[in-house]
C-alpha cells in the first residue's frame, strides 16, 4: 500500500517569547495560522531488512536531509516502534514550503509522516504526543487552522476565526537557524536593545480580530518578538517589509525565526500586484500567494497493492 499525506505551512500572527527555560528553549504564546501552501509526502514499504529510505523533490528540494535527521523519517519510526513493526519504508518528500524559513516545512513534513505512517501500519494511538516530541510546531501542523500555542509551541487549541486571508510569501534561499535567531534575541535583551515581555499572554486585541474576520483589524496587531533578531541577522529584510507597505500591504512582519518575509494583503488580486512589484526589484529568490487559514495535515491518496 502507497499512502500519501500533506500538511501546511504556518505563520505566526503573534509570537511572545519568554525567558530562556533550564532545558534550553524558550516559553512562547502563539497564534497559528496554517497555510494553504502543503508540502506532501508518500511512503510505501519496503522488503523487509532494508530500513528507511527518504527521497526529496519540489521547488524547496535544496538543502534537505534524507538521512537519519530528517523529522519525517524520525516520525515514521516512531510509529512503526509503537504499532510493533518493522520501519522498512520508502518515504518521498515533495517540498512547496520554503526551507530555514520560519514556516515550519520541516514540522509539515513530520505531521505528514506521522498521520501517512499511522494509516500505512493501522496505528489507531493519539498522535499528538509523539507531534510533541517531534517537534515544537509539528502538533500545530497536524491540527491546522488557527490555534493558540504555549509552552515552546507545542501545547495547542483551537482559535475561533472568521473569514480567509491572502498573504504574499516573501522566501529568501539564505535560511536562518533558528537557535541562532533566538540567541540574538537573548543578546539584544541582555545589551537592552530589546525588552522581555512582562506577561506572556495572548493578545485579546488580536483574538476579537480574528472573530471579526477583519484582514484591517488583524493587521493593525500582528507581532513576532523575533523580528528585531532576525532583522538585526539580515539586515536587508528591512527593505523588504518597508516595500511591502509602500506598495500596500495592510502590514508586514517577519515569519517565525525568518528570513522569509509575509505580507498581509486586502485580497487576492492585492497579493498578486504586491508579489509582482516585490518580483520586479529583485528583492526575494522566490514570491509566493497563500491562504489562510488552510486545514491540518490530512491524507490526500491510499493506492493499495
């Protein structure tokens, strides 16, 4: 059996971050909202002995492991261990979602792993749990829609949102990583630059937003407390959120850790002029439109023997 799974992108329409925790992360308070922008992935086994395979292809294909490191074949392993099989699987990757840049393309590909493996070995457990382990934003990635996240992301539940969203996605090939990003971030607030926030906390401002369905209203309270850290790394990406606005986008913020840049605009149509002005002054490798909010991880094709 050949069973195929995709899983969204996300932005963060709010991220807080916390002091730095004992076990080396951060405490976050999110909001998540999932792309229409999925990456997929296909597994099928293999004879029996022959262990994992990953293959990667797509636009975003550059860069990314097939071996051992690879959060989607860390995921099927995973469930192979708790169904009591043999992990002997072929796992092909196709990459949409740009890689190293704050969009959670690695995250995507383990929930797809994860959700594909369950059907393929007729693992009926929660797979929640092992979303967490896996991965900061790959419990969101399953889930999908728009969620509030705590801890360092991975704790989520579902946010009541109205109405659907177009985004221009500005995609840079230099990635950041993302420890680097926050450890400038540490920096800026150990020299004072930046401020910590004194209450970790969703924004209500930006919840009653989301209920209204209003792009105006959800604008005006975007926030990434990173966005002075990456910034402060790419310099350049300043340019790129100033254009955006220049050219009419509701607001502009940088996504997760970065470097890629989101635009939020009044519809599709505005997306697509945005893209094309950012296009033309050569400011990105590669300009995207999305949707959102987008649905969780699902199972696209089953194709039995």
């Amino acid at each position: 059996m050949k069973v195929t799974a995709a899983a969204p992108a996300k932005i963060n329409l709010q991220l807080s971050v916390g002091a730095l925790r004992a076990d080396g992360y951060h405490d976050l308070v999110t909001v998540y909202q999932a792309l229409d922008l999925r990456d997929e992935v296909t597994i099928f086994e293999r004879a029996e002995g022959m262990g994992v395979q990953c293959g990667i292809s797509g636009d975003f294909s550059s860069g990314v492991p097939g071996d051992e490191s690879n959060l989607a074949v860390k995921a099927v392993k995973l469930v192979a261990e708790l169904a009591g099989v043999s992990c002997d699987l072929n796992i092909q990757i196709t990459k949409r979602i740009p890689v190293a840049a704050g969009l959670a393309g690695g995250s995507a590909d383990a929930a797809a792993a994860l959700v594909a493996a369950a059907e393929l070995y007729g693992y009926g457990g929660d797979l929640q749990p092992l979303a967490e382990q896996l991965g900061s934003d790959v419990a969101f990635s399953l889930l999908g829609g728009t969620a509030l996240g705590t801890s360092r992301g991975e704790v989520v539940v579902p946010v009541l949102a109205r109405g659907n969203y177009c985004w221009v996605i500005i995609s840079s090939s230099n990635g950041l990583s993302t420890p680097r990003v926050y450890q400038k971030l540490d920096q800026l607030r150990d020299e004072g630059a930046v401020r910590e926030p004194l209450q970790l906390a969703p924004k209500n401002e930006l919840l009653q937003a989301l209920v209204s369905g209003s792009a105006t209203q959800i604008a005006a309270h975007l926030s990434n407390d990173l966005q002075p850290a990456a910034l402060a790394l790419v310099p350049k990406l300043q340019r790129i959120l100033d254009v955006t606005v220049e050219d009419g986008a509701l607001a502009s913020l940088v996504a997760g850790s970065g470097p890629t840049c989101i635009a939020l605009a009044k519809d599709h149509e505005h997306a697509l002029d945005i893209a094309a002005r950012i296009s033309g002054q050569n400011l990105a490798d590669r300009v995207l439109v999305a949707t959102s909010p987008a649905v969780g991880t699902e199972i696209t094709v089953i194709e039995k023997n």
